[in-house]
DNA sequence: TGAGAAGTCTACAATAAATATAGACAAAGC
DNA sequence: GCTTTGTCTATATTTATTGTAGACTTCTCA
C-alpha cells in the first residue's frame, strides 16, 4: 500500500502534466484543484523538486513548475521519492537498516527471494510507465467509457 | 512493505512444512525455533487457522498442523490473510470503505489505472508461488552458493 | 473424574509511522 | 521596502503495528 504522499504528488503531477498551457503552478492552486492538504502538499512537492522531478522559483510569478517532460518522468521514479526503494520486505531495502535480525540465513531465505521477484514485478509495472501514458490511459479510458454510454442510451 | 506478521506466518510455515517428521507443533516450539514472539505467533496462528491454512487441536498431544500439503498453499494465500486484498491503494481494495473520497472520476483515474496493474503483476507472482516451492526456491540456493564455496576454497 | 496440557479469547500497552498544521524565515520581484 | 511565494523547523493528531497479560475453554489421559 502506496502512501497518501505518493497519491498526492501523483495527483498534482498530472495536474500540471494535464495542465501544459500554465507553465507555472502555485502551492495554493495546486492544493485546492485537487483537494490536497495545502501544507502536506508544500512539503511533497518540496521533496518532489529535491527529486529533479518539479522545479520552482520563489517570489511574485514564482511557483513550481515541471523540471521534465512528461514522458521522461516514470511514475516508479515518483513513487520511490516517497516509498524508498520500493522492497517489500525490509531485507530487500538497499537503504538503512536492510537485514532482518531474526533471519538465520538471509541468502537463502526462501521469503527473500520470492518477495524479490514479487517486488521486481511490482516495480517494473511502475518504471514503464511514465506520467504521460498515465494521462493517455486516463483519456482512452475516458472516451472508452464515453462511448458505451453513447450506445446504451 | 509487508507486516510482520506476514512474515512470521511465513516463517511458522515454512518451518512446519520443512519439518514433514513430526505431525504437529506447539505454539512455543515454533516460537522458540524460528524466534518469534510466542504471544504475537499464537494471534497469527489463529489467523492462519481461520483462513483454512492450519488446523489445530487443544490438550495433551495437540498443536497446530498443516491442513493442505505445502505445494497446496500459495504465498499470495497466507499474506492475504493478513494484508487483505494486496492492493497497492485503496480504492482497488474490494473490502471496506474503498472508494477514496478526493477522487473526482474513479472510473478514470489514472493512478487507480496504473496501480491496478502493478498490483496484480504483484499478486501474480505471490499466487503462483507455493510454500514448496518456496522450501524448494531457498534449498536449491543453498546449494547453489555451496558450490560456489566449494570451488573457491 | 480431575489435573494438567494445550489452544482461544479479550483487553490493553508501547511504539512507530503517517498525516496534517502552525508559524517563522528567505528569496525574488516590483 | 512591501508583497508574494517558496522553504524550513517544530509539533500535534491520528492510526496501525507490534507485542504483552491474563483469564478461559477444550481436550487427553491417568
């Protein structure tokens, strides 16, 4: 389970990705369009932007603004700002404290490595898409919907 | 990140299954053999027995054993047990207050769409894993690197 | 039939983590 | 130099996880 940070700036990523005529984007703006917590969200995007992934300057006509395209952006590179590398056992996290104290043999750990290849798969789904796809999906599925709509009534 | 408890599970179970000699196991045994705290094994162990995975019998000569053989029990069986459905947000999740309330359209929220199939890429890999072959998986390493070993010395 | 062995249940304590808020601070522009 | 806007530090609130205590039930076997 994703944390509320990583929805959050999952959110206000594709807001900006969604909105390409703005070129400049306010904590304020941001939080309210999608009902984000205004200063839970400064301090996403403030961890966003120590990513490489948002951009900002300060002062009148400042505010935040994507460092990438949305196409170079993956939504695994988003997430991992928040979650860490994304193991699902703390013996697989590369960071920190990795290995399990209790673990009699951890190279062996049959747990280890199933866990790891169901992390891999996990991950992998996240690294190959990136914020635009999800946009583009997002869209498709909207007409996808539209359509079945237009039909049945 | 999955819990402890799953993990523990995990651990009890791949003890019991290891150990085909004897028939039944003592809550304390397990605890005291794979290191896990005794009062925290017995709520998971009821758990596990709830969900079809253990069975058990009170008094003199009781204990908890497997109900199915080990190549009967997926990974993705024993971690659902406790971490419900393995959905990485929680509008995918069918149990409980699902629907996540900031959502504007559900049906065509990218993150959701995403997330569905990192999800599953997940589970697929824990549901087509049994604790066999998860025994299997960690003995075939074991020799693996015990080659290795031998060749270097 | 009753003593002891084992699992079952309820309640709760102790951390730890996620979520969220407040307010002071710094930089930039006009 | 005043206003706008992002940055930082500290802290509150809530929730989940992890773990513990102790009473209770069921079972076996002498």
């Amino acid at each position: 389970m994703i944390s509320m940070r990583s929805k959050y700036a999952l959110k206000a990523l594709g807001y900006m990705s969604r909105t390409s005529e703005k070129e400049s984007f306010l904590i304020a703006d941001i939080a309210q369009t999608e009902g984000i917590p205004k200063k839970f969200l400064e301090a996403i995007l403030l961890t966003l932007k120590n990513n490489g992934i948002l951009s900002s300057r300060k002062g009148p006509g400042g505010g935040y603004s994507l460092a990438k395209a949305p196409a170079q952006v993956t939504i695994g590179a988003v997430v991992r700002a928040f979650e860490g590398d994304l193991a699902p056992v703390q013996c697989l996290s590369e960071s920190a404290s990795a290995s399990c104290p209790e673990c009699a043999d951890e190279d062996t750990c049959g747990i280890k490595l199933v866990m790891a290849d169901a992390g891999n798969a996990f991950a992998s789904v996240l690294d190959s898409v990136t914020l635009a796809d999800m946009l583009q999906r997002s869209e498709f599925e909207r007409q996808r919907r539209q359509q079945v709509v237009d039909f049945t009534i």
